[in-house]
C-alpha cells in the first residue's frame, strides 16, 4: 500500500529495508537470545540515516519529514523491534525534547552526537511508584544556593527511575526531577551525562520480549548539574515530557504497523508452502480468515500511522491522532501475532520463525508510552470533553 508517498520517500523505504535484511534480520534471534543486539550496528543505521531523520541538517540531523520517519520505525519494527526502540527513544524521545525545547547551546552540543549516534540517549520519567501518573514522580532536584557566586545555581538530583530504554548504554539521561510541590507543574528536565558522579544505571535482565535492548533501573544520589543543563523552563518539564511522548506514540504505532507487516509476510509464505490434507494450509478458508485479519490490521495500523505523520508534517494538531495510531496499532500487532502463530501452528511456538518473537516484542507496545487505558482517556476526554484521569 503505497499511497500518496513521494519517489524520496519509497527510496528511503527500500534502502532500509535492503539494509535490515542484511543487517538484522539473519542476527535478530540470536540478539535477542543474548539479551542483547550487536551495538555494532549502531553507526551502520546511523550513516544509513535512521538517527539523523527529522533532526535539521544544521543539528548535524538529515532532516526529512515524518512520513518518512514512519517509514524508518516501520522497517525497524518488521526487522527488529528492538533496533526500532534504540532510535526512537535516542533521537526521538531525548532528541526531539532538546529540538523542540533546548537552548541554542543544548541544540549545539547534544543534536548532532545523537543524529550520528556517537552518543546516545535515554528518557528517564518513569519511577518505581509512577508510571501512568508521571506527574506525581518524586525524584527531587533542588538549587544549591553554594554555588559560586557569578553564575545560576548549581542543581542537585536525587531519585530512583525505572524501565529505561537504553538506561546500560546512554551517554545523556534526560531526568525528569521535582523542583516543587505543584504536582505536574512542579516538575523540571535536566540533561544528565551518565558519567556525573552519582549517576547508576542497572539492567533489568529477563524481559518477555524486546531483549536485544538495554532496560534499566536508574538510581541518581546527590548527582550535581549545572542550570545549563536545565532543559527548558523550572516547572515545564511534565509538559515537554507529554508533547514529546506525542511524537513518540508515532514512531510506537509504525514500529507497530512493521510487526504487523511482518506477521503477514511470514504467514502467507508459511501457508502457502505448508502441506495439510494433501494442500497448502492456505486453500483452507479458516487460515485465509487469520490471514485477512492480519491484512486488514497492517493497513488500518499504516494509514493511521500515516494520518498522523502527514498532520505533523503539515503543522496541524497531532496529539490525538498520536493516540489512536498508538491504540490502534499497538492492540492490532498483538492480534496480528497472535494470529500469526495460530497459522504457523506448533513450528510458530518456537524460534525458527519471527512469528513468537513478534508476539513477544508486541506485547510492551500496550504498556508502554501510555498504556491502551491511558490513550482510551486521552481520545474519551477528546470526544467529551470530560477528563477520567481522576
Ligand atoms: C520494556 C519497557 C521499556 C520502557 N521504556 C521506558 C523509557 O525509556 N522511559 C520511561 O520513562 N519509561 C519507560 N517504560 C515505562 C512505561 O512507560 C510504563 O511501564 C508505563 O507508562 C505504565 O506504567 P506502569 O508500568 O507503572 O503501570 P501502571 O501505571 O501501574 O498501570 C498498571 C495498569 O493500571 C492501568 N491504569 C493506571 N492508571 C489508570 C487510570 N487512571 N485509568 C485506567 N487504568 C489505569 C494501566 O493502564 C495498566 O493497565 C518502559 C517500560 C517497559 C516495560
């Protein structure tokens, strides 16, 4: 399906997926057994251009609209999902937060290191005791008032963040801390390098799926910052962590749409070659029913992806649309590889084919970036204008 997508848009499509094919898939079980992806791909998907999408050209980025940004997390997510997660929280999530809402300085320093991905990033909001209700987290920065005379005050942070993409590998966190009692409106976000003294990041071993990426439980004691690294205004930072998580809930739902993508490749190139009753399993009318399913999910998943992409692109308010891909496509990539294995049957169980990895990777797609609960109260808020967060 390829609707409306300019000759640049379709060249960038092919390119990554020629280059995935060779690149990730013949490694993504074995990645995913080790728990961990050959970081070696890294500056291979970075020259390809994958970190560098939609980050202007003068940030060292290759600029690029977001369609084509949907494309990329696409073939990521058909190749590997966890490919998909390294990029889109290094230059999406910590990327565009400094883009969107960094000083000049920031935008200097930290852009083109994560468009190159000499440096990466990780997006520290979620807490022990705050997932959905990030606005009430309770990691503390607090301005000490010692700090030489002549320049802002220093800030020092203290706080425990959980789930962490990226957390092991990072080079900036950005930290999403308390600088005042006034719920969401008391939050701010620093940028962090990961080498400040007090700075620990700890990996979270054992996940269902997305095992080729680092996950991690982040501990910061009495870690010192300078307000230069304050990222935007003291008490804007819960804002800048939900426009950003916009943006993110995009890259989520085509990620979504390539698990989906590749679940019906891998079920239509099973059931046509697979022998029951003396035919192929896909002239019976059950599987070509799993099959339809699957097809019909893929391209309701990309148009919405799509729907979102082009508002971005095009200026108009996106948020909502954000929600629905994200909804829509991360529910649709569990029933597609739910399905899938259902038309694989026993051989899908086991890891000769991508089939239980996608269902494995699937599954976090609902949890998180705001659970399927939260982006139902985002779209029913929307619609009735009642909010039923509280
Ligand atoms: C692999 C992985 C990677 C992650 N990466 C990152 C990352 O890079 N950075 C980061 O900050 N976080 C990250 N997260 C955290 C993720 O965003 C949270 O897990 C998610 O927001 C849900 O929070 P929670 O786990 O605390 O669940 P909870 O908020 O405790 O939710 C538990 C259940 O209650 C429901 N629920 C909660 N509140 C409501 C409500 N008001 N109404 C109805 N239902 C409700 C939820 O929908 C869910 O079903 C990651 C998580 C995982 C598993």
């Amino acid at each position: 399906m390829d609707l409306s997508l300019t000759e640049e848009q379709l060249a960038f499509r092919d390119l990554a997926r020629d280059f995935l094919e060779r690149e990730a898939v013949p490694h993504r079980m074995q990645w995913d057994h080790d728990e961990s992806v050959d970081l070696a791909i890294v500056p291979k998907m970075a020259q390809l251009g994958f970190f560098g999408l939609t980050i202007p050209e003068e940030y060292g980025g290759v600029g690029g609209d977001y369609v084509t940004y949907s494309l990329a997390m696409e073939e990521l997510g058909r190749a590997d999902s966890a490919l998909r997660g390294i990029v889109s929280v290094s230059s999406g999530l910590v990327g565009k937060s400094i883009l969107f809402h960094g000083s000049e300085e920031q935008k200097q320093e930290w852009l083109p290191q994560l468009a190159n991905a000499t440096k990466l990033g990780c997006f520290g909001l979620t807490e022990p005791g705050t997932g959905s209700d990030a606005g009430n987290l309770t990691s503390r920065a607090v301005a000490d008032p010692s700090t030489g005379s002549g320049r802002a005050a220093d800030w020092v942070i203290n706080g425990q963040k959980l789930f962490i993409t990226n957390g092991t590998w990072a080079d900036v966190a950005l930290v999403f801390a308390r600088t005042s009692d006034d719920g969401p409106r008391g939050v701010t976000a620093f940028l962090v390098p990961t080498d400040s003294p007090g700075f620990e990041a700890r990996e979270i071993k054992g996940k269902l799926g997305l095992r080729g990426q680092a996950t991690a439980e982040l501990f910061l004691h009495d870690v010192r910052v300078p307000d230069a690294a304050r990222l935007g205004e003291v008490g804007k930072g819960f804002k800048i962590a939900m426009s950003t998580l916009d943006k993110g809930r995009l890259a989520v739902a085509s990620g979504c749409v390539g698990i989906v993508q590749g679940c019906l490749e891998a079920s239509v190139a099973y059931a046509t070659q697979r022998q029951q009753f003396g035919k192929p399993i896909a002239s019976f009318q059950l599987v070509q029913d799993l099959i339809a399913d699957i097809s019909v999910d893929a391209d309701a998943a990309r148009l919405l992806a799509w729907r979102c992409a082009d508002l971005i692109d095009r200026g108009e308010p996106y948020g909502i649309a954000a929600s629905k891909a994200k909804l829509f496509a991360s529910e649709a990539a569990v029933r597609a590889a739910n399905n899938a294995i259902q038309v694989h049957g026993g051989a899908g169980y086991v890891d000769d084919f991508p089939v239980a990895k996608y269902l494995r990777d699937a599954r976090v797609m609902t949890l998180y970036e705001g659970t399927s609960q939260i982006q139902k109260l985002l779209i029913g808020r929307d619609e009735t204008g009642i909010s039923a967060f509280v």
